[in-house]
C-alpha cells in the first residue's frame, strides 16, 4: 500500500496560516540543506492530494514558475499528477489533475490502495485538520519556522483527544527551520 505523507510549513506554536490565512511569517530564503531534504522527500512521491482552495492557487503558481524555483523543480511538481478534493468541483480546470469528492476516507483509501508510489499533502487548512482527524496519514513532515504568531489555523484540530506521534527524525536547517519527522502512534486493535 502507498504511503501517504504531509508536509506543512508551521510556526513555533503550530499554526499553519494566521487567522485571516496569513502566510507573511515564513521563513525566506530556503538554503540548499531544506531544499535537499524537500527533494529527498518527493522522490518517491507520484500524486499530490490537495484542497479545492489550495488547488486554486497552487497548481497555477507552478505552472507559471514561482520565482526562485529552479526548473527542474518546476517541472517535477507540474509533471505530478495531482487529486484536488472537492465536492464542490465535478471536473478538474487544470492540467495533470483530477477531481476526487465523497467520503474522504474512502477516497484516500482507494487512492492508497492504487499501484504506485508515495502520495503528499501540501495542506489547506481543512483538508489537513480532516486527514490528521481521521488518522488517514501514514508520516508528518512539520517545517517550524522560527516564528510565534499566537493565533491562526492550527495544524492538529481539536478533537478531544490527544494526537499521539513517533519522532522519527528533527533536522535542523541553515535557514531557521526545523523539520520534524512524524509518524502517527495508532491503537492496536
């Protein structure tokens, strides 16, 4: 079965955007240690899952080239095929992407079950709260940056209960950011 992997670029106190979806407090420019890891990561990567609303900006971003992305980078996240969630959407408006609605379980079960390699998330916001509260991730890559905004969209929603999580790995980069490597403690049944 595909792995199913998250990354998410997080503040120090764990939110992934400000309240208003603020993204000002990241931390820029990469150095060539993060950029590595993030390469690392991709390369068994083969689908990238996003939210209908981080789709909207996202798949277009790359298929203009964001400024201070190399093109072989470029090309690697335009060639991904991608799996918009949505039950909104009936048809994908972009290139290399489809549209998946329904139960979210058993739209990512089904895609997990498919030949191939690893699958990301990038996030929005309820996509990631909806995948962690439903246990569908197999490994969280959180990259904290070195910043406190005290309020915004939070990468673990409340449910009540405790998220319980295995470090696998922390590494450190020159830029500021830390990565720390998740994976989710499941219950035994």
């Amino acid at each position: 079965m595909r792995r199913f992997k998250l990354q998410v670029q997080t503040t120090v106190d764990g939110y992934m955007a400000g309240p208003n979806g603020e993204m000002d407090w990241l931390t820029f420019p990469w150095t060539d240690d993060i950029k590595d890891y993030i390469t690392s990561l991709m390369e068994p990567v083969d689908c990238i899952v996003l939210g209908r609303r981080l789709a909207e900006g996202f798949i277009p971003a790359w298929e203009a080239g964001p400024p201070g992305e190399d093109q072989k980078a470029i090309d690697a996240m335009n060639d991904t095929p991608k799996v918009v969630i949505s039950n909104t959407l009936t048809e994908s408006p972009w290139k290399n992407a489809v549209v998946a609605g329904g139960d979210l379980t058993e739209t990512i079960d089904r895609l997990k079950a498919q030949p191939g390699g690893d699958m990301i998330a990038y996030g929005g916001g309820t996509l990631v709260a909806s995948l962690i509260a439903k246990g569908l991730l197999d490994e969280l890559h959180l990259f904290v940056n070195p910043t406190a905004i005290g309020t915004g969209m939070p990468v673990f929603p409340d449910l009540g209960a405790h998220h319980r999580l295995r470090l696998v790995a922390a590494e450190p980069f020159r830029c500021g950011i830390t990565v720390l490597h998740f994976e989710p403690k499941r219950s035994s049944a």
